[in-house]
C-alpha cells in the first residue's frame, strides 16, 4: 500500500475505526455528546468491542501473531 501497513481487511478496518462494530459505536457516542444516548452505555460498547485494541477482530488471525 505504500505506507508500510499490511495486515488483513478486518484488522485494518478495525485499526482504521471503519468496521461496523466501531461505526455504530462512533454513532452512539455522537448522540451521547448531542444528549439523545446514555454517554455510559456508549463507553460500554467501546469497551465491550475492545476499539482500542486493533488485535481484538474476532476469528482474524493478526500479521506476526505465529502460528
């Protein structure tokens, strides 16, 4: 990619904060900040789909993870 990024889809997604879980989780903390969700259970969804740990893709064998 020219960038020296290389992992598979999912986790580059994942990294990148693109993949679904990550959307509806950026979507629900908007509508916390907008006062029309509970800001509590948009921290819940982060935490619960671990979006700060790009590794975290379920079923997706990570680059450099061994075998």
């Amino acid at each position: 990619d020219g960038f020296g990024f290389a992992d598979t889809r999912a986790a580059a997604r994942r990294f990148f904060l693109v993949d679904a879980e990550s959307i509806v989780v950026a979507t629900l903390q908007t509508l916390a900040k907008d006062g029309k969700y509970d800001a509590g259970a948009a921290a819940q969804a982060f935490e619960r789909y671990r979006l700060g740990d790009p590794t975290s893709v379920a079923g997706v064998a990570q680059e450099g993870a061994g075998a």
